[in-house]
C-alpha cells in the first residue's frame, strides 16, 4: 500500500494551482514521508470556484486533482518572514511570487513558528472532480497505518491511500 496527501486549498489558491501561477504551497508542517509524494487537491467550500473549466466550476468540496510534492523547504519565520518584511530580498520575493500571499500574510499564518512550503510538481487537474468519498483515509497506529472513512475533509492535510 503506498500512502499520499489529502491537502484542503481553498478555492481562490485551487484556481492559481491550476493556471500555473501557484507552484508552492505554504503550510505549518510537513508529512513524514520522502519526497516526492503525491498530494490530492482537495477544493474547501468556502467561496465559488471560478477556474475556467466548466466542470471545474461543481469542484467546491471535490478533489480537482493531483501534484507530486517534490521537496519542501523549511520556511524560519524570524529570518525569512520577518526580517523579509522590512528588508526585501530576493528569497521573500521569490515566495511572494510563487504562492501568492504577501510576507504579512505568511507572518499572521506562521504566528511566530517556522513554516514549510510544499513545491508543486507534476500537475494534473481532473476533468471530473472526485467525491471525497472516493478516497480512503490513513491513520497511524503503533502497528503501521490503518485505513478509514474518510467523512468531512482535513482541516490542513491527511494521509491517504495512493491510487
């Protein structure tokens, strides 16, 4: 059994993902797996979905798709974050471009810790979003993983079985 990611995007950040114009993703922790993993897009429901697909348009509370997570990088809050804000360099900017939120944002989301970002890789959005249901969850035991239904989406990510 191979185990992948189940990640919750919202909407607005789903669509730069899929244009092309996202290609890291910034989060508090990491999975503890080597890269490269697969992560599963999932699309939360808070605002509509405006990717100009429209298939893609039904993709509030579906998986839209599919990246490889290639590496990730820590992300210090003190020296990249904060000391980005008032000294611009090119590493602040290059995060700025590449997941879409400004160094404030990072610095209120990071909340004084050290973060991570995700590079996306290997892209693939579905023509038709999957239910959630069509996926099996993960959960670590101290005998490996076991398997669960997966009834309401992850707050920030979960583990899952690979397809």
């Amino acid at each position: 059994m191979s185990t992948a990611v189940l990640i919750s995007i919202r909407p607005k950040w789903c669509e730069r993902i899929a244009i092309g114009e996202k290609t890291i993703e910034i989060r508090k922790t990491r999975p503890k797996l080597e890269t490269p993993f697969k992560c599963y897009i999932y699309c939360t429901k808070d605002e509509p979905l405006l990717y100009c697909r429209p298939s893609q348009r039904i993709g509030n509370g579906r998986v839209l798709g599919e990246f490889v997570c290639d590496y990730t990088q820590t992300i210090y809050y003190d020296s990249d974050v904060r000391y980005g804000i008032d000294h611009p360099n090119d590493y602040g900017k290059w995060l700025m471009h590449e997941s879409g939120v400004t160094l404030w944002e990072m610095l209120d989301y990071l909340d004084g810790k050290d973060g991570v970002y995700w590079h996306i890789s290997d892209l693939v959005i579905y023509d038709a979003p999957k239910a959630l249901s069509e996926f099996t969850g993960l959960r670590k035991t101290k005998f490996g993983y076991a398997p669960y239904e997966i009834k309401r989406p992850p707050q920030s990510w979960c583990y899952v079985r690979c397809e």
